[in-house]
C-alpha cells in the first residue's frame, strides 16, 4: 500500500518552563521599579529618589541607584515568601534595613523594559522644551552583559540568560570565520553554493522543525559563514546539532557529496545560484548600494566575476575548494535565551567535539582574514560614479549619496544616528513630498565595515 504514517516529528517541544535566574541576581517584584526613600539625614528626615537595579535572593538585598549615580544595597524586610500575592503598584509602601528606611514606589517598568527613572516630579513638556533631558538609565551590571563560557582558538562561546521576553524560547548564533573564504572569486562563489547546497539538503528536516516553531538560516560572506538556530529551547539544540554534523561533514569530504545531499540536486543547485547571480542588481537601489560598498571594499567579487567562476565546475572541484575554505576556520558563538550556564556548558561540550571530529585547525588571531575600507580622498567636489542600469529598458533610477565619517567611535556613531533622525522628515518632505523627485527618499547612518 502507499499509504503510511508521516515520520514522528523529533523536534516537538515537551518542557516549557522559564528556567531560574541566578541566586545573586534574580527576579523581585520591585526590580526596576522607581521609588522614593525616606532616609534620615542629621536630625532630619529627606526624600530621595532611586531605582532598585538588581536583587539577591541568597541575602535578600536590593540593590538601588541614586541620582548621584551612587550604588547601594538594602536589606528587604519582607521576606520571599511574604510576597505570594502581593501586587506592586505606584504608592505601593514598605520599608528597608530593619525598617530603618521606608520607601514608597513611584513608577513600574513595563513588562520587557529596564528601568523607567520616572520619580513623580518630572514632565515630557519638559523634555520637548529642552529643559531637561530624559534620564539615562544605569549601565547595566558584569553579570547582566554576555559571560564569556569558552575561549579556545577553534571556538569561542558567549552565554546571555533572558530577563527581557519571559519566554521559554533561545537562539544561537555562529560565525565561522575561514582563512580563505574569499582568496578568490571561485572560493567566494564555492561559499555561496555550499550555503545552497546546504539549505537544500536540510530542507525536509527544517520544514519538520519549523512546525515545531524552530528556525534555522546560513549565510555567506567576505570571512566565512554565519548560522543562526531559534525557537524553543527544549529541542533547540538537537536542531542545532544536526545542521552541524552537516556543516562539518564537507570539511572532510574531497571525492563525494555528503549522502544528505540527493543526486542531481548539486546541478539544481548550481543553477540557481547561476540565476541568482545574473539578476543581481535588477533593482536600482540595490545596484547603488552594491557598487557603493564594492568601491570601499575592493576585496568583494561581482556577482558577474563569480558566475563567471563557477562556469563548468563539477563536483571534484567544487569540493576541493570548499574543504580549503573549511580546514582552517575559528568559530563565535553566542547562546541566548531562556538557557542557564549548565545549557551552555552543554553547548560548547557539543560544539566543540564536533570541531574535533572533524578534523582540521584553528585559525589563530592574527591570521584571520582582515579587509580594509578604502578611505575616500577630501574633496570640495563630489566623486561622482554613473552605472547604467542592468536592463537597459527599465525607466527606475537609483540614487546613493554617501558621506564618510570616519573609523568607527562611539560618539561620532551617536552624533551621525542623532544628524540622520534631524534629516529624516525635512529630506523625505521635500524631495518626495513637494518635488517628487522619487518614490522611494530615506536617509539612514551606515556602518561600513568599521
């Protein structure tokens, strides 16, 4: 009979519990809330405004930040327990350090968001006056920012815990950078056709994945490849450990495809992508930022250099090249989400035998691949580049005005997001609005590359 069951899907979630935050720096009803502190100064008594910014439940303290930017722990005299069912509210009142300290809570953070550092006293007519601007929150703690699991030469991993979502859902992200990713445009254009290659050969397990709400994506670039797995943490990782085995099993393979790739589907392949590379740039816009970014970084090959590449390749040479790019390579990672340190400890164990199995080396530092940015020579005239368009019958016009800043700080960076919001609005009013210049008029702050 044809008839038969569908394959049992391996990657529905069963456990969807939020995992516990660390002792020391765990979750409380009044985290990020804003109060004001009676506290006895002298012979008097004073109001001070502050925000309690973290909590540790081994010692019950809160830690507050005053306006002066001091820090500061106190002792809750509610105990844990004593907060079953109470509902934090503004007005809500309590008292701190053997009620030596009461406090009332002004504001809430809503839910996602960090500290508000709103106190009662002040008014959004005054921010758009410009008579005061709106508070900064505090920078947050070491143990809130990315903990660094492992650092070897062949993987570093980086591990955040959620405090934002609430969700029981993560994700990992990888960069492999690769010492030859981009040597020439036949490496470049065999990157891009195993990233194909590979989607296509993952394709029934990913459909399965995602009717369980878990993704997956692959990438090529100048350095290497970018690989991102998400969805919901209880079986995150068996998707993430499949999509590996593969990615490592081409490391090794110099006469045969991986048996996950199906025959015929390496010419299938490779003529997508060969149709991908001839309507590159189609669009105008797209074609301006292409050139715009190949002019600053002359290392990046044309869709046309790389089409020409793969012209007559087959199998034995497409493999030949890609186990070049993948014998050296380094690997970044970042896991993210409703995961605790044992998770990622369990990540990296996994991860890293698998670079082990695979054989191959590190790719030390100083000998990853490193592609400047042109500086564009000062001038009072403009340097002007005209393309024609691809199809020469297309009416549509593409027009990139770019300005160069300089190497990357933060305060340019801020400065330049600050200028592009200030233009926004008069830009696209008059060039879309009153002159009807074009349809589509933005203008935005670009990071080139550093």
């Amino acid at each position: 009979s044809l008839l038969k069951l569908p394959p049992v899907n391996p990657f529905i979630p069963k456990v969807f519990d939020l995992k516990p935050l660390p002792a020391d720096d765990s979750h409380h009803p009044l985290l990020n809330c804003s109060m004001k502190l009676c506290i006895s100064v002298g012979k008097r008594k004073s109001w001070f405004p502050a925000t309690v910014i973290k909590y540790n439940g081994l010692k019950n303290e809160i830690l507050l930040s005053y306006e002066d930017e001091e820090e500061k722990w106190h002792r809750v005299d509610l105990l844990p327990s004593d907060w079953t069912g109470t509902t934090v509210a503004p007005d809500f009142e309590g008292t701190l350090d053997n009620k030596a300290i009461k406090y009332k809570v002004v504001a809430l953070a809503l839910d996602g968001e960090g500290a508000v550092l709103k106190y009662g006293d002040e008014s959004d007519f005054d921010v758009e006056d410009g008579i005061q601007f709106p508070a900064i929150p505090p920078a947050q703690s070491e143990s809130r920012l990315p903990q660094l699991v492992y650092n070897t030469q062949g993987l570093k991993l980086w591990h955040l815990q959620d405090r934002k979502f609430h969700r029981p859902i993560a994700e990992l992200r990888m960069r492999m950078t690769c010492a030859d990713a981009n040597k020439t445009a036949l490496h470049s254009a065999c990157a891009d056709l195993f990233v194909t290659l590979f989607g296509d050969a993952i394709t029934e397990t990913t459909y399965l994945a995602s009717v369980c709400e878990l993704g997956s994506s692959i990438s090529a670039n100048d350095v290497g490849f970018s690989m991102r797995v998400h969805g919901f943490d209880d079986k995150l990782m068996d998707l993430a450990e499949f999509s590996l085995n593969l990615f490592f099993k081409f490391r090794g393979k110099r006469k045969s495809l991986p048996e996950e790739v199906k025959k015929g589907r390496f010419e299938a392949c490779l003529e997508v992508l060969q149709r991908r590379y001839h309507n590159h740039g189609l669009q105008a816009s797209k074609l301006s930022s292409s050139i715009r970014l190949r002019c600053l970084r002359p290392s990046q090959w044309s869709s046309y250099a790389k089409a020409k590449a793969l012209e007559d390749i087959e199998i034995p040479t497409f493999l030949q090249t890609i186990c070049n790019i993948l014998e050296t390579m380094s690997m970044e990672a970042f896991f993210h989400g409703n995961l605790t340190d044992s998770d990622a400890h369990a990540a990296t164990k996994l991860i890293s035998g698998l670079i082990s199995e695979s054989g191959g080396g590190g790719l030390p530092k100083k000998k990853r691949p490193k592609f400047p940015v042109l500086k564009v020579p000062p001038s009072t005239s403009h340097h002007l580049i005209t393309v024609p368009s691809k199809d020469l019958s297309d009416p549509n016009t593409g027009i990139e005005v770019y300005f160069q800043i300089g190497p990357d700080n933060l305060r340019d960076r801020v400065m330049t997001d600050l200028l592009s919001h200030i233009l926004y609005e008069p830009l696209y009013d008059q060039l879309r609005t009153r002159d009807q210049f074009g349809y589509t008029v933005s203008t935005d702050s670009r990071w080139t590359y550093g």
